[in-house]
C-alpha cells in the first residue's frame, strides 16, 4: 500500500557548466516527506501530437497502484481525482504541470485516478508504479465528465486525442467507488 497525500516533488538540482543532476527517488528522502512505496515497474511513454490526454486511469484493489509521475521531454498538466468513498474531497481533482525544465514530480497514491495532458508534441512522462499493470484490474473517469470540471488546459475548440478506450470510460456518477477513504487528505498541488 502506497502512503501519504497526492504531493508535487520539487527534486534540487545541482548544475554547473555540464548541465545538472537531480536524485528522483530516495527512499529516505522520500519516506521523510511521508511517501512510502515499493516500486514494482516503470513506465515510459511517448506522445506526438500536443494535447494528447492519458486517463483517467485507476486499478482497482487489490491491484491498486501509487504512480510517481515526471515529464522528460516537453510539458504536460497531470491531474489526480479522489475516488476514495467517504472522502470528503470525492471527485475532487489537484494538477500541475510538470515538464522537463521544472523537473517537478507528482506523487498520486492509491485511491485516486490519473491522468496527464501534453501542451506541446513529442512528449515524453516517466512514471513509477507501486504494483504492476494487471488488465483485469484496469478502472477510469471520463476526462470531460462535468461531475469532476476539470479545467484542462486546452485552446478553445481543440479536442484532445484520445485513446478509444478513454473514449468510452464512466463519469463519476457511474462509478462504485474502489477505495475507502483512508484519512489521507487532498491538497492542492498546482
């Protein structure tokens, strides 16, 4: 089981005339800021056309996954939406944009849905999962349900691309909610 509240991860970067270096994960740095996961896989993918959206996407216990999220290339807004039933912030959604200049993360545990959006082509995201992809287990939200109001970045009049599986996911008004809440609150990031 991951731990601790969806959180934006601001690795320091060290720099001189080469370039910079960054640590991503620690296990002690990270379980200081009260993130705790066992990393099972790593994920890797590329997106051409600008505004490609990836989500909402969820596994549902006991197949659950934490996900800690960067973009190495380009710049995308990477959205969390609470689906913990009980929660007191149920359907509520945090973002920010992480790019490969900002070299932000964010961190999304278990208990909400995830979903990123490019803002320019050729994007690359890196992310790590706490358990690793099982199909049968696969859950999502719709990217425009009006429920959740998410205020994607798009240009007025421009559909993101979309995955035919993203084309047909539930709205939260359809969803039996997976988690309990667990006492971890959603902060905003962005």
């Amino acid at each position: 089981m991951s731990e601790g509240p969806v959180q934006l991860v601001e690795p320091r970067r060290f720099a001189d005339a080469r370039g910079w270096f960054a640590e991503t994960w620690s296990a002690a740095a990270f379980a200081a800021r009260g993130i705790a996961c066992d990393w099972a896989q790593d994920n890797h993918s590329l997106s051409r056309p600008a505004f490609t959206l990836r989500g909402l996407h969820f596994q549902l216990p006991p197949h659950a996954q934490a996900k800690l999220v960067r973009c190495v290339r380009g710049r995308v807004f990477d959205v969390a939406v609470d689906v913990r039933a009980g929660s007191p912030t149920y359907g509520r959604w945090t973002a920010a944009e992480l790019s490969a200049e900002n070299g932000r993360q964010l961190f999304v545990p278990e208990g909400f849905a995830h979903a990123f959006l490019t803002l320019e082509p050729e994007c690359e995201v890196l992310y790590k999962c706490s358990a690793p992809y099982a199909p049968a287990a696969e859950g999502g939200l719709r990217w425009d349900d009006p429920d959740l109001a998410i205020a994607w970045p798009l240009p007025a009049g421009t559909a993101p691309e979309l995955s035919d599986k993203d084309r047909v996911l539930p709205g939260l008004a359809d969803l039996a909610p997976p988690f309990a809440y667990d006492g971890r609150p959603l902060v905003p990031v962005g």
